[in-house]
C-alpha cells in the first residue's frame, strides 16, 4: 500500500506556525490519514478497501461515535513546538507521546521570555481554581504586572549568563531560570491520543496559553485527516456528556415538569450546578 499522501497536509508540512510571542507548533512529519483509518477499520474485518468520499466518512463517524479508537491510532503525527516551560510541564501530563526536549545540560538557553499581552493578565478565577477569570484587570494593574515580570526575566538571565561566562557547569547554572523561559521539543502522537489531548486543552478550563497551542494543533490535524476531525468536533470536543441527576432533570424539561427539574437542580452541589448551566447553554 502506498504511504498515504494530501496536498493539504504537504501545504502545512515543515511551516511554522506562531504561537504566543515568541512560540511556534510546526509538522515535522506525519503517517496516514483517513483513508489510513478505514483501511485499518475495514480489515478487521473483510479486508476490502472503499475508496469513496462518502462511506470513508460514515464509517469513520460511525467509529468515534461509537468510540472504537483502534484505527485512530494507525495515523502518527510529529511535531517540533517552541512553548515556555510553564505551558511544557502541564503539557507532558499527557504520558501517550513520545518526546525529545532540547536540554539546558548541554545547550545555553537563549534570552526568549513569554511575556503576556495587556489581554492575558487576569484575575484569579472565582469558579475555577486553576484559571482566570473575566473580569478587567484595570490598566495600570496590568501595566505594573507586565513589567515586574520583564524585570524579573531580564535579571535573573542576567544572572544565569554570567554564571556561564564563568563556566560554571550549564546543570547548574540554569537552576534558578524562570518557567517563562522557552524550550522546544519533537513530540510524536497518534491521532487517538492527538484527539484526547485536543479535547482537554481547547476545553474553557484550560490555561490560556496552552489553548493557543492546542488551537494550532488542531488545524494542523485537519489538515492531515479533515474527515477525521470533523468527526472528532461533532462526537468529542463540542459534543456534551450528562450525569444521571443531569439526564433526568433535562427529562423533566422536555416534560415540562418544572417542579421535579427544579427538585433535581437543587440536589447538586454549587460547581456542579454551575457546570449543568453550562452545559444547557453550550451551542
């Protein structure tokens, strides 16, 4: 069989694409496609190859649907990401990739901060322990925040090039560098896991500037395998699952049964009727 080929896919294949100030997500390589999916989906269990437009969709709807994964993985993609090291250590939580990280024990690592935008300095979130919330940062919060971090980076690498130039061993030398320093990294995935790591980091509760990779890589997949993805929007990233209290008080909705709706919202907990309110609102 003949390595899988698209022109969309070849158009992004060693492009760099920006990310944040000084990041970049770009295709070092990729294996398969969607026609990679079907075949190996079709095998199973006749071996026969439909090469029409049509069924290769169905089918490969009827697989994530169903969440039959197995000829998701058949597809690899690999790629060379520039990120600051805060965004890099959530992202290798994700155990389902293959990684080689450019090292501070051999190389000198070069003065590339990430500095957020004015937009990106928010105030702790009131509903999610982990993220921002919506509300304004006053400009002149903003401005100082801003700067105290620029402050702070361009003297601590300061302090670390000086222990270089003293040849003090790079190991150590580098300890006391920021996470807003910037690494790189080859990072190799199958498509399954590509999809998992995708659904979790475009989802709202994710960082900021993890999305913005995450937004990247998504096109860039669809690029490789556009039925694929199309699949994985309508089944897993904007699709919505419901607990057993969730389900039956969206019964008693479409019933028209207030009170027993009503009965059932007031048994969840705060965040967990939060969480239902979003749900119901999500388009």
């Amino acid at each position: 069989m003949a390595h899988d080929q698209n022109q969309a896919a070849e158009a992004v294949l060693d492009v760099e694409h920006p990310v944040l100030d000084h990041g970049f997500v770009r295709l070092v390589d990729y294996l398969g496609g969607d026609q990679r999916i079907v075949d190996a989906a079709r095998v199973s269990y006749s071996g026969k190859e439909v090469k029409t437009f049509r069924r290769n969709k169905e089918l490969i709807n009827y697989l994530l649907k169903n969440h039959h994964t197995s000829p998701f993985e058949q597809v690899q993609l690999t790629f060379h990401v520039k990120l600051p090291i805060f965004v890099a250590r959530q992202w290798i939580r994700h155990r389902t990739a293959r990684v080689n990280e450019i090292s501070g024990r051999y190389s000198v690592l070069r003065d590339e901060f990430y500095v957020p935008s004015p937009d990106a300095v928010r105030f702790q979130s009131k509903r999610n322990r982990q993220g921002g919330d919506d509300e304004e940062v006053p400009p002149e919060t903003r401005e100082q925040v801003l700067k105290t971090i620029m402050s702070e980076q361009e003297s601590l690498y300061k302090s670390y090039e000086g222990r270089v130039e003293k040849d003090i061993a790079r190991e150590l030398a580098r300890i006391n560098l920021p996470l807003s320093i910037y690494t790189e990294w080859y990072w190799q995935i199958d498509l399954h896991n590509l999809f998992h790591f995708l659904k979790l980091r475009l989802d709202w509760h994710a960082q900021y500037e993890i999305r913005c990779y995450a937004e990247k890589m998504l096109e860039i997949a669809r690029a490789v395998a556009p039925i694929a993805v199309d699949a994985f929007e309508e089944y897993e990233l904007f699709a919505v699952t419901l607990s057993r209290t969730e389900r039956a008080a969206v019964d008693a909705l479409f019933a028209g049964d207030k009170a027993r709706f009503d009965k059932l919202v007031a048994k969840m907990g705060k965040g967990e009727r939060e969480e239902f309110e979003d749900k119901l609102k999500a388009e």
